[in-house]
C-alpha cells in the first residue's frame, strides 16, 4: 500500500468499518465473560455482550446526530455482537477446564482476560470515534471527547448493567489512554498527517498504556483523604 492509499478517504473509511468490527467484537467478549461470571442465562449473556459491544458506538452516533444508530441498524455489527457472546457462552466451560489445568497462567483468571481484552477495545474504539467524528466534519474538540466516550461507554454501561462501580471511576488509567488517543488522531488530522498507519499505531498505543496501568497498577490522581483508603470487594475469578 502506497503512501496515497494511507491517506485516500476510501482507505479511511474501510479502516473505520474494520475498526468498528474489530472493536465490536472485542468488547463484547468481555461483556459476554462478565455475563457467563455473574451467572447470567443465554439471553442475558447476548444482552451484555451487546451492551458492551455497541453501546459506545451508541453513544457516539447520538452525539454526532446519526440516526438510526449503528448499533441497531448495521447487521454487521450486531453480529459480531452476537457472535461474541454466543461463542462466549459455548465455550466458558473450555476455558475454566484450561484454566484450572493452568492455573499459574494470568489469561486463565476471567477477570484478567476481561480486562485483556478491554484494553484492545479501549484503543480501537478511542481512534474509530475520534475518525468518525473527523468524517461528518466536527471540530477538533469535539472529535476528541466523542473519541473518548466512544472507547469508554461500552465498559461504563456494562460495568452498571451488573452492578458493579464501572472501571472507568476506580481503577487503573482509562478514561485519559482514551482521550488521548483520540487526541492524537485529531492532531494528525489538523497537521495533515492523518493515515491509516497513524490510526493503527493510535489505537495500539492506547492498548498498550491501558495493558501497562493494568499490570503496575498505574491510576489517574486522587483526592487526597484523611481516613484509610476505600476497599473495593474482590473480583470475582
């Protein structure tokens, strides 16, 4: 792929339709895990995975005034949707069986692989509402917030669905790898740099701060309090 073809609006805009699949798909894995976790029947796992996997986009599209919103209008979408959650529910049982033969393996624990796979969503989403917002013409601001309500309001409405305080609020950096990634698209779109490679590279830079937080523990600044610190119940593995 030449250098035009990075930044032909077509090759955009496949990268959009990619991004949105990719992302889609990815957050409603961990939907679907937190669902099977909780013990949810077959159509509350479906639900979730849904939740988790579309309502960002969701979101994005009512903010950006496009209705019908994808994620009840594009079959593509919601399949991935669905695909998820039911390959999810098939085969949960697989995976706790590998995982009690592993058990010193961190991918076994549902929780970490939620979060695994949280992140990969985080950064596909942050820079696919942050190109949207670019295409049907919003300014650099509002690019960049849409970018970040995009990547974070699957997690936050799952994370409520089950009745938990959504990641976003209480743990590791999240909400700011968002922003800033979506920041970084509308930057390359302002210094016209803009580029298929360029989103990628901001989607996986996004990924892999958010992976990074996860694993050192790394959190946004906090109020500083007088009593001991607040602690959050256990999650469950």
């Amino acid at each position: 792929m030449g250098p035009d073809e990075l930044t032909d609006p077509g090759t955009l805009a496949t990268l959009r339709l990619v991004l949105d699949v990719v992302g889609v798909f990815v957050f409603a894995l961990s939907g679907a895990l937190l669902a099977v976790r909780r013990g949810l029947d077959l159509f509350g796992v479906l639900v979730l995975a849904w939740v988790a996997g579309l309502g960002g986009g969701t979101l994005r599209d009512v903010l950006l005034g496009l209705t019908p919103p994808a994620g009840v209008s594009d079959g593509r979408l919601v399949t991935a949707a669905l695909l998820a959650g039911l390959l999810v529910f098939a085969l949960y049982g697989a995976y706790r069986d590998l995982a009690r033969r592993h058990p010193d393996v961190r991918w076994g624990r549902a929780s970490y692989a939620v979060r695994v796979l949280d992140a990969v969503g985080l950064g596909v989403f942050a820079v696919n509402g942050a190109l949207l917002a670019l295409a049907v013409g919003a300014g650099p601001l509002t690019a960049t917030i849409v970018g970040g309500v995009t990547a974070i309001g699957g997690g936050l409405l799952r994370d409520l669905l089950v009745g938990q305080v959504p990641e976003v609020l209480r743990r590791e950096l999240y909400a700011v790898p968002a922003l800033t990634g979506a920041g970084l698209v509308v930057l390359a779109d302002h210094l016209g740099v803009l580029s298929s490679a360029v989103a990628v590279g901001c989607a996986g830079l996004v990924t892999v701060v958010r992976l990074v937080a996860v694993g050192l523990d790394l959190n946004a600044p906090r109020a500083l309090r007088t009593e001991g610190p607040i602690r959050w119940p256990r999650r469950e593995e």
